[in-house]
C-alpha cells in the first residue's frame, strides 16, 4: 500500500512539475508581450518628440525581447524533449514558438522606428506627415494590444477579429506611402527626412503584420485548425503612381 501512494504522489508531482512548465512559457509570453507593447510605444513617442533619450531607452529595451525568446525556445525544446507533448499541450508549446518569434520581430520594428528618430534629429519633419504617422502606429498598437488579450484568454473569437482587421492598416500605410513620395518630389529638401519616415512607416506596418501572424498561432493554438480564409492583404504601395503639377 504505501508503494502504491509513492507511484501516485511521483505522478501527480510530475503532472504538477509539467503543468508548471507549460505555465511558465505562457507567463513569459505575456512578459515578452508586454515589454514589445511598451517599445512600440515608445519609440513612436520618440519619433513624435523627436525624444533622442527615450529612442536610445528602446534599442537597449531590445535586449530583453531577445533574451524572452530565447529562454522561451529554450524551455520549449526542453518539454518537447523530456515530456513528449501531444495534442493541445503540443500545440500550447508550437504556438509559443510562433509567438515569441514574432514578438522578437515587433521589437526590432520598435528599435529600428528609434534608430531613425537619431537620424532625423534637427531635419525638418511636415507635421501632416507625422500625424499620419501616428494614426497608421495608434492602429497598429491596437491590433497588438489586442491580440495579446486573445493569447492570454485563449479567445479564437478575438483573434480572427484582429486577424480580419489587418487590411485597414495596410490602406492607411498605402495612402500615408503616396503622401510622402509626394512631398519628396515636390521639394528635393525633403527627401532625406521624408526616407527615413517611409522606413518607420514601413516598420509599423510590419508590426501590423507580425500581430495578424500572432493572432493566426492563438486560432491554431485554441481550435487546432489553421484559419480558413487567406489573410485579407491591403498593401498596394508596389502600383503606386505620383504626379506633381498635375503631370
């Protein structure tokens, strides 16, 4: 008998130590998440008061989104190694891989965004352009805040919506991809300010993107199926035409 209870106590301790670990790299996911929020913030924060101390604040942040996914794929190789998943415990583990790489991906938009707040320093900035910029940002923290609230409540529902939403983003980008073009070729003094916008402007695209890909792992991590339809795609700043003058 008292054999018996030792079976079950090492059972139910390994359970607990496993359902432990899955907890752990959930909770990381949601640290990760909220350091990769907190930069996208910022660095748009900086770029708008041309604050060179706070973008400086965000390419150092970067460090620590690294790091997340690192110790996140660390643990998950771990698990898979030592507890062979299977079913939705398998796809707990893939999704966070998913995740954290594109949470790491989102920081590198943020630190890039602050890269180019130093290289902008003392450039006339067309303030038009800058508020484009910052709705275009707004939209995108959205569907980032957002789709961190579906990975942490497992709401499929939550994530397909920020997933169908991600068209609107690529429009404003488009149009905000016209302005600037334009603005270049009205007046050649513009051009340099004006490149290193397109680039941000491109980057919060990007962090648009990486949050419809994070709401495709949390779909696939709650239903076990992929989403149905193809992603809705906006971007159309490759047909782009500018006239100047009428010409």
């Amino acid at each position: 008998m008292p054999e018996q209870t030792n079976v079950s106590s090492k059972a139910a301790h390994t359970v607990s130590a496993y359902d432990e670990e899955l907890q752990f790299l959930m909770r990381r996911i949601a640290e990760m998440g909220g350091v990769a929020e907190r930069m996208v913030e910022e660095s748009i924060t900086a770029l708008m008061n041309s604050d060179v101390g706070l973008s400086q604040k965000v390419i150092s942040d970067d460090l620590l989104v690294d790091e997340a996914e690192r110790q996140i794929g660390e643990k998950a190789v771990s698990i898979i190694a030592r507890r062979q998943p299977m079913a939705s415990d398998l796809r707990d583990i893939i999704a966070s891989i998913r995740i954290a790489a594109d949470l790491e991906r989102i920081g590198d938009m943020a630190k890039n965004i602050a890269k180019r707040v130093i290289a902008v320093e003392g450039l006339a900035q067309p303030k038009k352009l800058l508020r484009g910029l910052e709705h275009l940002s707004e939209l995108a923290l959205t569907q980032l805040k957002e789709v961190l609230d579906a990975c942490a409540t497992r709401s499929a529902e939550l994530a397909k919506a920020v997933r169908e939403r991600d068209e609107e983003i690529d429009a404003i980008y488009t149009s905000l991809f016209r302005e600037l073009l334009t603005y270049m070729m009205e007046d050649p003094r513009n051009i340099t300010a004006c490149t290193h916008l397109l680039f941000c402007a491109k980057n919060i695209e990007r962090i648009g993107d990486h949050a419809t890909n994070i709401a495709e792992s949390v779909y696939y991590m709650t239903t076990g199926i992929q989403p149905e339809n193809e992603r809705p795609q906006g971007d159309e700043t490759s047909s782009v035409a500018v006239t100047v003058d009428g010409k």
